[in-house]
C-alpha cells in the first residue's frame, strides 16, 4: 500500500493528525520527508522488532509532534517527539509494565536499538536518540 515505510507501518501513523491538533488549537502536520530515513526508519525498525516479540499490532498514539502542539500538550521544548525520534503505543491487552521490561531486556539482548523507553500507566514511549539509554516509570503509584 501507499506510504508503508515497513511491513506494519505507514508514514501516516506518525504525524499529528487534524482531530489532535484541533482539540489543541494547532494545525495538523505530516511527518516531515527529509527525517524519515535518518529518525523515522530506527524507530519503526525498533518497534517491529516490540511487534514480533509480542505478536500483536502497535497502535502509535503519539509520534511526530510540531513544537506548537507539543508546547499546547505542557511537554519540554527538548522531547524526542519535536525531533521525530519518538513514539508513544499501546499493544491491546498486554500491561505498559510488561512490555517495559520486555524491551529493557530486548535491549540488553542486542536485539533492539533505542535511546530511551518510559512506561506509563496506559502507554509505552521508546525513542531513538543518541547517547546513553534513558528510561523512566511514570505510572501512577
């Protein structure tokens, strides 16, 4: 199909689509072209590789996120969502906590690349940046 950018994956799942941004007063936005293959291609790379292991679609519930509505949200000026290196998901029926220490272990294995992952009480957020891994525990005690 068009726009796939992997097996599972299509370029629209990781822009802002126009029923965010309007809740949030800001303007819809694609991904941007000149990103993909240096930000987009790991990221996806590392989330097909969280698929496979669990066996079930992703669903992107936040990717690409233009500085606007990323500040509209409350988020840091600095978040890897502003650069396109990063991705919030949920994998139906299988616990944020779960799929957190999957891939801390994938990571450890070699398996998967990624610069950060945080888990939430609804969601997962893995990025692609550089440097030494990050990770943190949002979940509401």
């Amino acid at each position: 199909t068009m726009g796939n950018i992997s097996p599972h994956f299509s370029l629209s799942e990781f822009g802002l689509p126009e029923a965010k941004a309007a809740r949030h007063g800001c303007e819809p936005a694609e991904y941007p072209p000149e990103w993909v293959e240096a930000r987009l291609a790991p990221l996806v790379r590392a989330l097909e590789v969280i698929r496979a292991e669990f066996g079930k679609p992703i669903r992107i519930i936040s990717a690409y996120r233009p500085l606007p509505y990323n500040r509209a949200l409350g988020s840091e000026d600095t978040s890897q969502h502003v650069q396109g290196r990063a991705a919030d998901f949920q994998i139906d029926g299988v616990d944020p906590g779960v799929i957190y220490r999957r891939v801390l272990e994938l990571h450890q294995l070699g398996r998967i690349e990624i610069g950060g992952i945080g888990v939430y009480d609804d969601f997962n957020h893995i990025d692609v940046r550089g440097g030494a891994m990050a990770t943190w525990d949002e979940r509401k005690k």
